[in-house]
C-alpha cells in the first residue's frame, strides 16, 4: 500500500434551483462553494423539557453580513475522530432564517449546504430544530430530562471561508438543569466563547439533570459528568476518580506537558448499549456505555485511550487529517499510530499509575495477541485507510490490538537498539515537538527517521514493509526475550455453547448460528433468539465472559439455563455444560531474562529509560 492515497469523495454540488435571480449565482471565476462574508457568529442552543418532549434541541445562529451575495452555511458530514460519513445535516428541521421581522429566501445548494438571500440585511438569524436521537458519541440523542451534542451537529459554517473565525455560544436551559463542557467560559452562566470553528465543534455538551463534580489532576480541574444522575455514585465513582488520577500524570509524562486548561470526561450509561464506546476531544470525551461498566476495570482502560488521544490525534495527529475537512472523508494510512499505539499507551497508563501489575498488563497485551491471531491478517496501513467504508473483509478496527502491538514491538526495539536509553516516548515527545508544536500534520518522513534515531540508527524499513505495509505475523519470537518475556502455552478447558452471536443496532445479543450437535441446539435455541442469559449471569455484562468460564468451566454435565427472548416471549431453556479443551498462550515474565533485558522490561512498565531513571 502506498502511504500517499488520499481517496476522498468530495461533494458535488447539486444543480443551482431556479428561484433566485441569475446575477446572484456565484461569479464563474469564484469557487462555486464560497459564502458571502459573515461575521461575529453567536450560537443559541436551547434544551428543556419542552424541547426534550419532541427530542430536538432548538438552534438560533446570528450573525452579520460584510457584503453583497448569497450566504452559504453547511453543516459537518463527520465529528473527527469517529472515522465515518454521518451528515448531520439530514437531522435538521423547521430551518427558518429571517432578517429583522422578515423571513428570507433561501434553497439547498447541496445536501448539507443552505444557500440564504439576505436581500440586503446586516444581520441576519437561522434558526432550526435539530433531532436529537442518535444514540453515538459522534452525534445527538435526548431523553425527557437530558441531552449530549456534538458541535459537529448543531453549528453550521459558512461556505469557503475557513475556519478560523471566533464564535460565541450560550446554552439556554431549564431551572435546575445542568451544562458540561469544555468550552471556554465568557462571563455570564451559559456562555462561552472558541476562537476559531475547529475548537468550537471538539467541545461536546451535556444538558440537563445528571451528577457533575470535579477534582484537581496536576493542579488542573477535571470534571466528571454521569448520565443518569444516581447511575455511578458511591465505590465506583470513587473508583474512576482514582484511576484518572494515577494514570493522567504518566501520560503527560510522556510529552511532558498537560495540554489542556480543564479537562472533562462526560459519561452516559445505558442499557440501549451493550457494551462501551468512547469518543475523544482535546480536552474532554464522550463516552457510552452499559451500565455493567460502572466499578469494572474496562472502563478505566477506554477512560485512558480517550484522555490518550488528546495529545496523540486531537494535537498530534497525520498529516491527512490537518486541518480537519468537516465536508469529506479524510482516510489516511496512520490510524495505527493514532489508534492502536493510543491503546497501547492505555495500557502503559495502567501500569505505570499503578492501577495494573506487571502481570495485568501482560494480560491485556496476551488478549490483544489471541484477538490478533484470530483475525484475518490485514496490513495495518490497509484497515486504516478503509475504515470510513466498514469494510466486510475482517480488517476493519484491527488497527486497534494490532496497532498497538506494533507499539508495542517499536517501543521493544528502539530500547534494544538503544541500550534502554530512549524508548517510543521519545519518539512521540520528538513528533509532538516537530509536528503539532509547529502547527502541521506528521508524515512517514517525520515518523521513521525519529523511530530510527531512537533506536540507535537502526533500520525500519524491513519492519514496515513485512508488519506495516505487509500481512506477515508478528515476530513475537525475536520481540519477547528482548523485553525479557516469554509466551506460555497453557491448555485450558472451558464451557462451550454452541453458538455464534452478533449484536444488532438496539445492542442486543442475537443468535446468528446454531451449531449442529452443541448445547444449545440440544436445548432448543434456534437462530434469531435474543440471548439474555446463560445461568444467572446476564449476556449484557462486560464481564460475561470472564464469570461464565468460572462458573460453568469445572464441571462437565453441570445444568445450564440459556434464557432466550423469542418474539414477544421469554423462554428459559435447559441444557448441559459441556467443556472443550483449547491451548491459550499467555504472556509471562521470563526468568532467564539477560539483565539489559530485565532492564528493557522494567523501563516499560515504569516508563523510564537509563539517564531518565523515573519522573
Ligand atoms: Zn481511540
């Protein structure tokens, strides 16, 4: 794969309709996509029980006209960071733009693009209801007392103007209600100000009635928002306080600077969801999950990737996607960098704060081998550059695990080639410096020559071309005595069901495949049933898996209850454990490790390298 693609669609614009003057279509010479000046943008957002009873979120936008012609608004396709085509534009209704006590004329010029005539008004208003019932931390959903919003949704832009012009925004809302954000506050309660779009729309907002409170982390304040109020209270509020605590500090660490003023982590827990997603911004994220998440160690390990991602992506970030394009795709070869070494940091987070030992995360690093080796082997430049498609040949989100394992072999080897003096930090401090801090995007010639340098000169080029660019399996062989591991091969027996399950869009777990001869087809399941529990352990729970195996794995005809829902009935089926035996290789602590190694290994786990002997 060649790193340079830049396949893009970009959007047509649509034949201009016929009811405005021909003098007032755009010059020839001029970009067809280019609004007439406007400036000092204001955004009204207002969200309460009214607005909520018709899961809308109302939108006024005000602003001045500089100059003669039509003004263009469009609003995002996409929120960066959550790599798919979504056009907010088609939530929006009742869009009704006036000047004074007058309505104006206006038209669609392409899907997500407004074409207003001010017909000589300074100043004018748009205003617009926007369907708040997406239930994605891309997006917008509403409950009757609450509501989360991305600006990527609600604020619309003018056409070929740019990005850098200021904004003010206030948030209008019931008595009692609440706003999180990250937003910059102006002065008076519910108003804040961004100078320029791209902050403006990374700053997503909680309206509504939900628990709020906020700690100092490095002397800096984060907020903790949860949705529903009540939903994480007491140990696993505490809990979560904690682990973000320990872990912020070593991810700074890493770059040596807290980029942010506040920082706030803003989390909706609900049922519709059965399992957890999380969206990263530069100084905050949105995150959804099921509530079997509240208290349980996963949430810390997303919580990490998130804050991660605020220097690596939101700053540091390819060059692809600088500036972002909010109107096209923006694919680009690095999501292994961004994502998976994202993870990979996640988990160094962990153990470095102290939340994991040593052996939690080599756990977490063995999970992402066995997810790896189970996949189809996919180019890691490959699966980042087609996730905008969703594609259907196994590749895609596998720059998640395997990313962050090819982290992981880098940060291996740039500390062998280097005697333990420098490691992947380095190389992330040096893009942080050499990219971001000079306001661009990092390419491969910023990327492999500073992983090069750390590791004592060492060539890379071998690496990309079989584990990058290639589909060759890991050399975990080579990787593992360097860092004074070992892999252990442990046969493990455990109880197997007999079916392959999917979830569809409402998160519930459906059975797609019944295996011929297993347990559950002795016990009845057919295809299309929704599992909801096996024994007494919920299929919902993230930590399902984990209590089936200890409690169905130790005896073999033990009784099993698979309880089903089948059309409009629930159904409580019985069947017998039965227990299959499978080889798990595990990650371990090698004790015949030669001391640099023990010295590479330790360096990992603490972050430190010799001469940067802990921070
Ligand atoms: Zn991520």
């Amino acid at each position: 794969m060649i790193a340079s693609l830049r396949a893009a669609a970009i959007l047509v614009a649509a034949t201009l309709p016929g009811f405005l003057p021909a003098q007032q279509k755009a010059p020839a010479a001029a970009s067809p996509l280019r609004s007439a000046a406007v400036s000092n943008l204001r955004y009204e957002v207002s969200f309460d029980s009214a607005t909520a009873a018709r899961n809308v979120i109302a939108v006024a936008v005000t602003f001045d006209v500089g100059e003669k012609g039509l003004v263009l608004l469009s609003i995002p396709t996409w929120t960066p960071g959550s790599y798919e085509i979504a056009n907010f534009a088609r939530f929006v209704s009742d869009f009704s733009p006036r000047a004074a006590d007058r309505p104006l004329d206006w038209d669609k010029l392409d899907y997500d693009t407004w074409r207003i005539d001010p017909a000589g008004a300074r100043s004018v208003t748009v205003r617009f209801d926007y369907h708040a019932t997406t239930l994605d931390n891309a997006a917008a959903w509403s409950r009757p007392d609450f509501a989360f919003v991305n600006g990527t949704n609600i604020f619309p832009y003018p056409e070929g103007r740019g990005f850098e012009f200021p904004a003010t925004v206030t948030v209008k809302t019931q008595p009692g209600w609440l706003v999180a954000t990250g937003m910059e506050p102006a002065g008076a309660p519910g108003t804040y100000r961004e100078s320029n779009y791209h902050d403006l729309v990374d700053k997503p907002f909680f309206v509504g009635r939900f628990d709020l409170d906020s700690a100092q982390v490095e002397g800096r304040w984060h907020r903790l928002a949860t949705y529903p109020a009540g939903a994480m209270a007491g140990p696993a509020r505490s809990l979560i306080w904690d682990q973000i605590e320990k872990t912020v500090p070593r991810m700074s660490a890493v770059f040596r600077e807290t980029p942010w003023r506040t920082y706030s982590t803003l989390l909706v827990f609900t049922r519709e969801v059965g399992g957890g997603s999380a969206l990263e911004h530069s100084n905050s994220h949105v995150g959804i999950y099921n509530p079997g998440f509240i208290g349980n160690p996963l949430l810390a390990s997303i919580t990490d990737h998130e804050i991660f991602h605020a220097w690596n992506v939101k700053r540091l970030r390819p060059a692809d996607m600088w500036p972002y394009n909010y109107a096209r795709s923006q694919p680009t070869p690095w999501l292994w960098v961004s994502e998976g070494i994202t993870d990979y940091y996640a988990d160094l987070a962990l153990v470095r704060g102290g939340v994991v030992d040593s052996a939690g995360f080599l756990g977490l690093t063995g999970e992402k081998m066995q997810q790896v080796a189970g996949e189809t082997p996919a180019a890691l430049e490959d699966a980042s550059l087609t996730t905008w498609i969703s594609p259907v040949d196994g590749s895609q989100y596998q720059y998640y695990p395997k990313g962050s394992l090819a982290g992981f072999m880098l940060d291996v080897l740039i500390r062998d080639g280097s005697d333990n003096r420098r490691s992947l930090d380095d190389v992330m401090r040096e893009l942080y410096g050499a990219a971001y801090k000079k306001g661009r995007g990092f390419t491969g010639q910023d990327w492999w020559p500073a992983v090069s340098r750390a590791a004592g000169g060492r060539s890379f080029t071998d690496f990309y071309q079989k584990y990058i660019d290639g589909r060759e399996p890991f050399p975990w062989a080579d990787i593992l005595p360097r860092a004074g591991l070992r892999m252990a091969a442990d046969t493990v027996r455990e109880p197997r069901v007999g079916v392959a399950t999917a979830q569809d869009s409402s998160g519930a777990i459906v059975v797609q495949m019944v295996q011929p001869g297993g347990v559950a087809e002795a016990a009845g399941v057919k295809a299309g049933d929704h599992l909801i529990a096996l024994g007494d352990i919920d299929v919902m729970d993230p930590s399902f898996g984990e209590a089936f195996r200890s409690r169905f794995g130790k005896r073999e005809g033990d009784s099993l209850s698979i309880k089903v829902a089948r059309g409009a009935d629930t159904l409580t089926l019985h069947g017998a454990v039965r227990l299959v035996e499978r080889v798990e290789s595990t990650l371990d602590l090698d004790p015949q490790a030669s001391a640099k190694a023990a010295r590479i290994r330790n360096g990992i786990f603490r972050g430190t390298t010799e001469g940067q002997p802990g921070r």
